[in-house]
C-alpha cells in the first residue's frame, strides 16, 4: 500500500542534517537536533525555539532527573539547553577518534541505547552502546558503518537497529538484563528503496522507519511484511517518532545536506519538519532512568 504525501510541514527549519525527534509529554512538545548544524530545535504550541551547541549531538532522550542525556561527537553528554548546560560525561571510545554519536533511544526499562559510526562513513568502526541508571556503559555490538535506531517493541522483548549503509534492519532478542542479542537479518532493502534511517514502533507493535533517498516512510509488520508506505516532500526523512496528546501524530525529521541546487528547488523543504497522522497511534516513552 503506498499513499500519496499527507505530510505537513511543520517547521521550515532547513536543518543540515535533522534527527533525532523526541517527544516529551509533559510539557507537550516535540525536540530535534540538526546535528551537522551543532543545533537543538523545540516545538511546542506551535513555536519553534532553537539553541545552538557547542559541539554535534546524534541523538537525546529526556532524563529523569531533568534535562536530556545525548549522544554526541565525543561521548556521551548531558544537555540542558534552557539552562545553558552542554556538559560531556564521558567517551566509550577514546580509541576510535574518528567515530561519533549518531541515533540513539531509550527502552522500555529506561537504559539509554545509542549507535556510533565513522563520521566519514568508510570504516565499519561504529557500534551500540547501553547507558543504565547508575551510567554503566555496555558496548554490546560492533563492526556497524552507519548505526541508525535503535526500536523497541511494546513489551521491550524485541530490538530493531539499522545499518544504513548496507540497507539492513536486523533483529534482536532483548536479555533479561536489557542486553540486546542474537542478531539476526529482519529486512534486507534495497534497489529503490532508499537507505533505512531512524525508527520508531506503534501500539500495534509495528515497526516504521524513514528513508534517506527513499522519499517516503514504511510500516513493517513484526513478521517482516510491508504494510505500507506513505511518500514524503523530501528526498532524505531521517527520523521519526509519534507526538500530540493521543500519540497519533507522527513526526519527521529530514535532511538538506549534500543536495545540489537543482534538488533543492524541487524540495525547499529540505531540512524541514513534516507531520502526518496515519491513523495508528505511538507508544509513551520512558525517560533515560540515570
């Protein structure tokens, strides 16, 4: 099933590189980075507040104890813009100073996940960590060259995690202790399909994902069918996550960066924020639990 654009632009941002959109219910708005850009983006009551950072940042989750927990080019980070805060915790991989931060997302018991890659994306160097409360970190994958998700499924049972560049989702079995494992191909795209980029699941336990160069976002049932695939404005929709009161809004985030002039005039949108309302509805995250 493929439906026509009923994405709405929400914001015309023109980020750089757009990621990362999180909701955060109690305060009823939505938070994005340009991470190309070094900026942090909020919409909330319809307005758009931006901060700049010092340094990029791949990926946030709200924290319990306030503020966000981030990924960013160094290591992990707290972040706090509305108090000026942009602090580095520490670096998992001091060894590898050419990887940084991409996507990351928290499960369904708090743990903080995110992915690494080479910021020059030649060298599968990139790999996925686990942040617990007590800000334990656990590298429990590696070998990646674009890391992107990762996704839970509703009981957390479940991990999906992208590595964009080779057009694979995989599957994973999530261990008592929160530990994904046992790694298996779920869906290998290719051809037209574009590259498969951030993720997020539906009540129903399905799994959606932006592509980049794909022009559209995909619904993947548990077993692996498409179910359906709704086109976007844009070549390079980057990251996804549902938002509003009845977590029946899904936000997109999408990308500027590398289009030449003549793609930029047929989506001048490029960068922007875009919303659609298919007819499903999210899941309530958990805030980073450390």
């Amino acid at each position: 099933m493929t439906e026509e654009s009923t994405a709405r632009l929400i914001a015309d941002v023109h980020a750089v590189l757009g990621e990362g959109p999180v909701w955060v219910a109690a305060t009823q708005s939505l938070w994005w980075v340009d991470i190309k850009g070094r900026k942090l983006f909020r919409l909330r009551s319809g307005r758009v507040d931006q901060w700049p950072t010092p340094f990029r940042i791949g990926s946030i989750a709200p924290r319990a104890s306030g503020g966000f927990i981030a990924g960013a080019e160094h290591g992990f980070a707290h972040v706090d813009p509305e108090a000026g805060r942009f602090e580095l915790l520490f670096d998992p991989e001091e060894d590898r100073p050419t990887n940084r931060f991409n996507d990351g997302k928290v499960d369904r018991a708090g743990r903080f996940h995110a992915g690494t890659m080479d910021d020059a994306e030649e060298r599968a160097s990139g790999a996925f960590y686990k942040l617990d409360k007590s800000m334990l970190c656990q590298r429990y994958e590696d070998g990646f060259k674009v890391t992107n998700g990762p996704a839970f499924s509703p009981d957390g049972r479940i991990m999906y995690a992208n590595d964009s560049a080779l057009q694979l989702t995989y599957v994973y079995t999530v261990t008592p202790d929160g530990t994904p494992a046992g790694r298996r191909d779920f869906v290998r795209w290719g051809g037209d399909d574009g590259f498969p980029d951030g993720m997020t699941v539906d009540a129903e336990g399905c799994l959606w994902i932006a592509f980049w160069d794909g022009w559209c976002v995909r619904r993947i049932s548990p077993s692996g069918e498409r179910l359906g695939e709704w086109r976007m404005p844009v070549a390079r929709p980057t990251g996804l996550v549902f938002g509003g009161l009845m977590l029946d809004q899904l936000y997109i985030t999408s990308a500027s960066i590398d289009l030449d002039a003549d793609a930029l005039a047929t989506q001048p949108n490029a960068g922007g924020l875009f919303m659609l309302e298919p007819g499903i509805s999210g899941i309530a995250d958990r805030p980073f639990a450390g």
